[in-house]
C-alpha cells in the first residue's frame, strides 16, 4: 500500500478551502458592517424627523396653552368685575334694606307710643265714666 501524505493531503484540499471560507467570512463581516451602519443612519435620520415631530407638536401645544390662559384671564377678569358689580349692588341693597328697618322700627315705635297715649287716655275716660 502506497503512503499517504495526510498533511500534503490536507495541504492540498483543506486550506484552500479554509481561505475560501476566511474570504467569505471577512466578505460577510464587511457587508454586515455596511448593513449595520445603513440602518444606525437609517434610524437617526428617524429619530431626528421624530423629535422634529415632538417638538413642533410641543410647540403647538404650548401655543394653544397660551391661548386657553389668555382667554381664561379674560373670563376671570370678566367674572372679577361681575362679582364686584353684585357686590356693590348687594351693598346698596343691604343699606336700602337697613334703612326701609330703621324707618320701620320709627314706626313701631311710634305706633307703640299712640298705643300706649290712646290706653292711657282710655284710662281716664273709663275713670272719669264711674
């Protein structure tokens, strides 16, 4: 049997192969990389039209912010002035009220005073009358 030279062998059919497979590999890792920094740009590019988005949609949202406090200073100036003008119009009333008490209570008093004349007076006509 002739002898066979395993590493002339090897040599010969395996280490082409393994060059072949380490030009691929290397093939592979370059076009990976290409690959990876396509989409790393891919997804910056998203995420910059992104916060774009978010912030002009935050500005908008602060603008109608703004624009709901204005109007809501507005309305509360206006209820301000409202509540002040029934204030007032209460207070007129309390003194028309007081006063319309005190002018009755003149009166009472008064009716009290001819009350007690006239059972005064009938006092004496009933004594006078016995």
């Amino acid at each position: 049997m002739p002898k066979v030279d395993v590493a002339k062998i090897i040599q010969e059919l395996v280490v082409p192969e393994l060059h072949d497979i380490k030009s691929s590999v290397q093939e592979l890792r370059t076009r990976f990389d290409s690959e990876i920094k396509r989409l790393d740009e891919k997804i910056d590019s998203g995420l910059r039209r992104l916060d774009e988005k978010i912030d002009s949609g935050l500005r908008r949202v602060d603008e109608k912010i703004e624009l709901v406090r204005n109007e809501l200073k507005a309305e509360i100036s206006g209820l301000k002035k409202d509540i002040d003008s029934l204030r007032n119009e209460l207070d007129a009333f309390k003194n028309e009220f007081r006063a319309e008490i005190k002018r009755l209570d003149e009166k009472i008093d008064i009716a009290i005073q001819i009350r007690e004349r006239l059972a005064a007076l009938e006092s004496k006509v009933a004594s006078l009358i016995k």
